[in-house]
C-alpha cells in the first residue's frame, strides 16, 4: 500500500488535479491519497488557504465577508466547472463555508482554524468526487471519522498517540481514500490545524499508521536538489536521503518537505519518495533510514535567515554551578525557545529566531540576564543566517571543517559561529545575512565543484 500526498501546486486548478489523480489511477497500491488546498496557479495568484484566511479575518472585524468569500467560492466553483462535476459541487462548499461562517467567533484562533480547514476538507470531497466519475471506487473520509486526534492548539497542533490506531483501519478501505490534509480534531471536538506546511504533516501520520510501503509525496520539483537553486544554478539533484539529512537540511531552509513530517515515518521506518506531480518519471528522491556513500560525502548545503544571537560573558562562568541553566531558564519565562547554543570558556551565546525576539522583550530579557545572573557583558547580534552542511558520511572524516572555512576564507565570508553537534550529521556557520548567498555558493563549489 501506497499513501500519497499532493500539494497545493498538484491542485491549484482542474488541469493540475487530472495530473494528480491520472498518477494515482496508474497505481492500484496508492489507495490512501492526502491531499492539500488548491495553491497558487501563478507567481503572483493567491493561494486559496490566504483566501480563506483573508475571509476569517474580515468576519472577525464585523464587516460583511461577502466580497471574500465570493473569492474562494470563484476558485472552487472554475475547478469543479472544469472537471465537469456541475454546479452542485460548487453550492454544497458554498453551504460549507457559510456553515462555517456562522460558527462563534468568541475565540479567534478556533475560528481561524474553522475557516483554514475548509480549503483541505473542500479540495478533497472535490477530488474523491472527481475520481467517482472516471469510475474508480474512491470516496472521502473525514479526519473526524477516521480518529485523527490532535493537541487542543489552533494552528500549532500536535498528533496524539491514539490517532495511529484508529487510522490503522484506514488500510482496509477497498478501492481510493481522499483524505484531507492540514488539520484533524482535538478530544475536545474542535477543529485544530497542524502547522503551516502540514499536509505533509498528516500524510506521514497516515503513512505511518496504516504501515505503508512507501509515503509519496508529489510536489512541483523533480527532487531535492543538494542547495537551493535559488541560491545555486543548476545544482545536483539528491538521489537519495537519510532521515537524519533530510531534517537537518529541513531545519535550514529546504522548502521541499516540511521539517515536522519526518517524525513519524522516522519512528515506523517508512520510506519517504519525493516526486513531480507535472513530471511523474522524472527518479525525484528516495529518504530512507540509512545509505552508503563515499567517506567524505556532503549530502546537502543548505542555509536560513532570520536569526539573532544573544551573547553572554562572565569572567569563570565554568565554575558556576547551574549558570546555563538559570540563562535558559528566563528566556523560558519569557516564552522564548532558543535553537542552539554555542559556548566557550567564559561565555556562551544563544540563537533565537529574530521573530520572536522584539525591541520589548530583547530588553526585558537583557535587563535580567545583568540583574540575575551579575554578568560582565550582554548583548545582541542581529541579521544572522545560519549555513549548515549535511552528511551521515561526514562522520568520522578528518578535514571536512577545514574545507568548509577555507572556502568562506576564499569568498570572503566572515563566519560569526560554528556549531557541531556530536553526531556529525551537520555542521553549521553563523554569518551575516548579506553573507548568506555567497557562503552557500563557495561551500556549492567546494563540495560539488562549480556551479553551471
């Protein structure tokens, strides 16, 4: 059994979804298919999760959402015209949504995530009814029915444990399962959406609940590429990826796949198969547990902006007992979460996201590290990127740093911060924003010779 999942590109309009469900009919194991909401049919088109978020929000302002929701019900409405499924498609999702509409706005994120929902819940009654009338035994099932049980947090919604066992039975559906991604519901029986990017997300719960053979997941890309092409032209394409990799290259900015999504295929041991929904020969690139590969391989470079550094010194701070604790422990209070922490002798320094790190709570946080902790200096650093270089075959392998730093020496780059962690699976450089490009380029020629 196959568990498949399509993205938004994969179904922003009819002519992408008869691709999407042409590749699942020409595979009687891809019974059980998650799909997204219609996405972007252009550069500058909206996505209709935006759409629908542009509807919540004029609905909790109090002002008449008709112009809004006009614009989502148009999108439905052309897909469901041009796949020839009529006009009674287009008016069951126009009840939906009103139904929707009409529910307490007293708790803004509940009611977000009402509203969000219905973009993944609507595309999927959509295709199961599209693929109905090409005469495949298909039909849709609700995350309600199926027991997709999340965390009671909108928009940040975690699976519970008990979720695997009741989308178990999913496996023996006869014929096609559509099932939409995105969001589930919390014992309290609220609608509660995984993060953004989480039909990913629910696609690997499947896969991992019903113990697929393999997880597809059909995107706009005909692989996972060893460094952005956005940054590098033309770069390798990445046959195959560890689990390990493929986080670590997630993490820091590849787009692909979502960061979250690799937790519970990891803990099943599902294979993962990332392929092109508009070039579906194309090989795409297989994550698994574990490869082989040349001692010395680099598996990806991959790099992310938007951080900030919290710098800490205090003459012996090695001799003090709890300090880093204590440290952690008010950005903790302070609702911060922090990514790493690189240390020395007398000092350490802590990464945050810049987001989450504004003028306000920067100087609450500054005013109790002088106070509590009686340091010598404090101080922030903004604008950083994080560049990290993946391999499981870096382990063990004498030079690969020294590599890594002649090339920034030889382009220029400045590094601020160097980080390893103890498995030797990646290796990370704080540099400057500005930085940032030409760090990914001089690692891309190191590593994988010139780019084109």
């Amino acid at each position: 059994m196959k568990v498949c999942k399509f993205g938004g590109t994969s179904m922003a309009d009819a002519a992408q979804i008869r691709k999407a469900c042409g590749i699942v009919l020409a595979d009687p194991e891809r019974r059980l298919v998650v799909v997204s909401a219609p996405g972007k049919r252009s550069k500058t088109d909206v996505k209709v999760t935006d759409l629908l978020i542009a509807l919540a929000e004029k609905a909790l302002g109090g002002a008449p959402p008709e112009k809004e929701l006009a614009a989502v019900l148009d999108r439905y409405a052309g897909i469901a015209r041009d796949l020839g499924l009529g006009e009674g498609v287009a008016r069951r999702i126009e009840a939906d949504l009103r139904g929707r509409l009409a529910a307490d706005r007293t708790n803004r994120a509940r009611f977000l995530d009402t509203l969000k929902a219905a973009g993944e819940d609507n595309c999927a009654r959509l295709v199961a009814e599209y693929l109905a009338s090409t005469g495949a035994e298909a039909r849709y099932v609700s995350p309600r029915e199926a027991g997709l049980l999340l965390t009671h947090e909108f928009g940040n919604a975690q699976v519970l444990p008990e979720s695997y066992k009741n989308l178990a039975k999913l496996r023996d559906l006869p014929g096609i399962t559509v099932f939409p991604g995105f969001f589930g519901y919390s014992p309290q029986g609220a609608v509660v959406t995984l993060p953004r990017g989480g039909s990913d997300i629910t696609g690997s719960i499947l896969a991992a609940a019903v113990k697929a053979d393999v997880y597809e997941n059909w995107t706009d890309v005909d692989s996972v590429f060893v460094a952005s092409p956005a940054i590098v032209p033309g770069p390798r394409p990445l046959p195959e990826i560890t689990y390990r990799e493929m986080r670590e290259l997630s993490y820091a900015g590849f787009g692909v796949f979502h960061e979250e999504a690799l937790a519970p295929v990891f803990h099943a041991g599902v294979p993962v198969s990332i392929k092109n929904t508009n070039n579906p020969s194309a090989v795409g690139t297989y994550i698994r547990p574990d490869r082989t590969c040349p001692a010395g391989q680099v598996a990806g470079i991959a790099a992310a902006d938007g951080f900030c550094s919290i710098y800490v010194s205090k003459y012996l701070m090695n001799r003090e007992i709890g300090f880093g604790r204590r440290l952690l422990q008010i950005l903790e209070e302070e609702g911060l979460s922090y990514e790493h922490t690189p240390s020395g002798i007398d000092n350490i320094s802590v990464i945050l996201r810049e987001k989450q790190f504004g003028a306000a709570r920067e100087a609450r946080v500054l005013e109790r590290v002088r106070r509590e902790l009686a340091v010598d200096d404090v101080s922030v650093e903004r604008g950083l990127a994080l560049v990290m270089v993946v391999g499981e075959c870096m382990r063990r392998v004498v030079g690969i740093a020294a590599r890594a730093t002649a090339a920034f020496a030889r382009a220029g780059v400045n590094i601020e911060m160097i980080n390893q962690g103890s498995s030797e699976v990646s290796m990370m450089f704080g540099v400057k924003v500005a930085d940032m490009a030409r760090a990914v380029r001089a690692l891309y020629d190191e590593f994988f010779g010139r780019a084109n």
